[in-house]
C-alpha cells in the first residue's frame, strides 16, 4: 500500500509530498491538481508494464513538465511503499528529450491498478467484452467492460462489510442488484454475455439502458469496480495473483449523475470498500461523498486513521521576483466522531456560503 506521494516538476506542482491512506479524499477547485495526482499514479503504472510512462491523449513527457521549472529541472514521480521508492525520475538531454531514470521498475512491487475515468460511458444497448485474457479482468478506463466483468466475477462471494443488506445473497451479482437499488428503489437489473459476438448488454425493469435512468449506467461500474475487487474471486490463480500484489483503485467522480441521496451510499460504499484492504483514492465535488465517507467513519465502518482528506487551491506565489501560480494542498484531519479538526477555506463550504446569503436582507 502506497503512504506517500512525491511529486517535482509535474504539471502545477513544483515541490509537492502528502500522505496517502487506505481512503485518500481528492477535493478542490477545477484546474487544482487533483486529476495531474492521479494521473502521475497511472504513469508509474504504465512505465512498470510498458516501459513508457506517457498516456493516450495526454502528449509528451515535455508537456507534463511544470512551466516554471528550469529547462535542465528534473520532473520526479515517486510514490512510497512502505519506505521503499518506486517511480521515476526524468531528467531532460540537452535536446530536450526524456531520460528515464526510474526507482524501481519491479512490477511486483506496484499494485493491481483500477482506473475508472470521470468520463466512463453512459447508457449503451451493446457493451464489449474483455479480450487481453493474460491479464487480470477489470471494469476498464471508462467503464466499458463492466457487464463482461460482472459476468465472470458474479458468483464471487461479497465481503461481509460491503454486503448490501436488502441483497439475497453473497454473491457480487445479488449486491449490485441491492446498492443499485440504493441509488434507484425498485430497479430489476439483469444482464447478459454473448461471447460469440464479443457483446454484453443489460436491463433496468426490461428496459434497454437508453431507456432508463441515466445516473443507473453511469453508476453501474463505480459499483460493480468496488464490490468486485473487494470480493473472494473463485478464480485461484488470479485470487493469488490479486492478494500478492494488492489493489489500488482510482476513482473519478464517483458522483456524477446521482442524487444526492445516491451520492453519500456512493461514498458509505467507498469507505467499506477501503475498509477491506484495498487503497482507494478518489476524486469528488461532491460534499455527499465526503459525508458518506464520514458517516461511515462515525459509525466505525472505516477507522479515521486509515483515512485522509486533502484540499487542492491554486496560490501565488512569488519565486525570483516572479509572480505565478502553484497547487498547495491543505489537510484537516478527520476525526472518529466524522468530525474535522479545520475546515480550509472553499472546502466544501459553499452550502453554508449560499444559505447565509438567502436568509440574509435584500
């Protein structure tokens, strides 16, 4: 499990280091670091299966590197693992061009990474199934593989903390079916695999997804991907292989699409989930998700010990008689009564903001 993160010369940050957690909470203004955060993550990953850390659609090496730094500046991206480095150091030739320097490219030592993109698809008829078998299924970057994993994963036992409890049984196919009936009471949710055709597809009440409720689609995965990682799989060979080298999942948006109500199960959900073992960072606007997660710390779900809220804010600064503007993160610590020791200006405050508007005079 990763307890720090290190990051210089990347994107808005220029020297920034902050603890992680079995739950670490993403929060912040937009354009605030929190998505470069995560991103910096995927690359190490990326760099320990590929050898290459860049992204599709995220450009070059060059343009992760922060604007203010000097061009001979190394860009470092290390995360820690229990004291041991892993991750990257990137120095640039006289050319420009990235050197590779890395920690550690051992991918024993880096996690089973779960990313689940703030941009994952909505309602589709048809969805595709999973086709690289030599490695461990998963829900995909954008959700799209969410029925095929459900399908294979469906007789998996739940762990017993994130069983749903209107659920009929353990298994991962009855707690979808009882925490999407959290989000929407009285859903029938069904699905199928057509491995012949390389398809899956599902219903809510008999419909096609298109014709029910849009936040059902967008959620579906953000549960299927906690319930399923979290689960006992039948599976030995990969059931080892995932207790060996542990699970991360990264989480966008949880929120997106959900009502409010939705949202603070949402994060109840992500709190259990966290509970279990695996690390669990996610990004959220939502104040719902965060009292989710609170809640369930208050109700000794989640030791608040094992969770950490951060706060993204851009600041200037002024370096060299230069004014510019860097990411900062503040850090309240949660209490066991889901209480929080401070409250950081802008962090989710602009309730209270509005309410003391509307109840004051014109």
């Amino acid at each position: 499990m990763f307890n720090q993160i290190k990051l210089s010369n990347f994107k808005s940050f220029s020297n920034l280091q902050i603890p992680l957690s079995n739950l670490t909470l993403l929060s912040g203004l937009n354009n605030s670091g929190k998505s470069s955060l995560i991103q910096a993550i995927r690359m190490v990953d990326n760099w320990t299966k590929t050898g290459d850390p860049t992204l599709p659609q995220h450009g070059s090496i060059q343009e992760m590197k922060n604007i203010n730094a000097s061009k001979k500046a190394p860009m470092e991206i290390v995360v820690e693992n229990s004291g041991a480095p892993i991750g990257l150091k990137i120095n640039f030739n006289e050319k420009n061009r990235p050197v590779m320097d890395p920690f550690d490219k051992s991918l024993s030592q880096f996690p089973l990474v779960c990313y689940l993109s703030a941009e994952r698809w909505g309602p589709r008829v048809y969805l595709p199934t999973y086709e690289y078998m030599e490695e461990l299924s998963n829900v995909g970057e954008y959700g799209e593989y969410v029925i095929d994993f459900l399908a294979r994963h469906e007789l998996d036992t739940i762990d017993s903390r994130l069983k749903h409890p209107q659920a009929e049984g353990d298994t991962l196919e009855w707690n979808v079916r009882g925490w999407l009936a959290e989000v929407a009471p009285g859903v029938d949710f069904k699905h199928m695999v057509e491995r012949k055709r390389d398809s899956s597809f599902a219903t809510m009440n008999g419909f096609r997804p298109p014709n029910a409720g849009f936040g059902l689609s967008y959620t579906l995965s953000v549960i299927v991907l906690l319930l399923g990682m979290t689960a006992d799989w039948i599976n030995e060979d990969e059931k080892q292989e995932k207790e060996n080298r542990g699970v991360l999942i990264l989480l966008e948006n949880p929120e997106a699409h959900l009502h409010p109500q939705g949202q603070t199960a949402i994060g109840g959900l992500i709190a259990s989930a966290a509970s279990t073992g695996v690390q669990i960072i996610v990004e959220t606007h939502s104040e719902h998700v965060m009292d989710g997660i609170r809640l369930a710390v208050k109700d000794g779900k989640l030791s608040s010990e094992k969770t950490i809220f951060h706060y993204f804010k851009n600041q200037r600064v002024v370096k060299d008689k230069i004014s510019q503007y860097e990411t900062v993160v503040e850090t309240p610590k949660l209490h066991k009564s889901g209480k929080l020791d401070f409250w950081p200006e802008g962090f989710f405050d602009q309730t209270l903001i509005n309410r003391a508007k509307l109840a004051g005079r014109r």
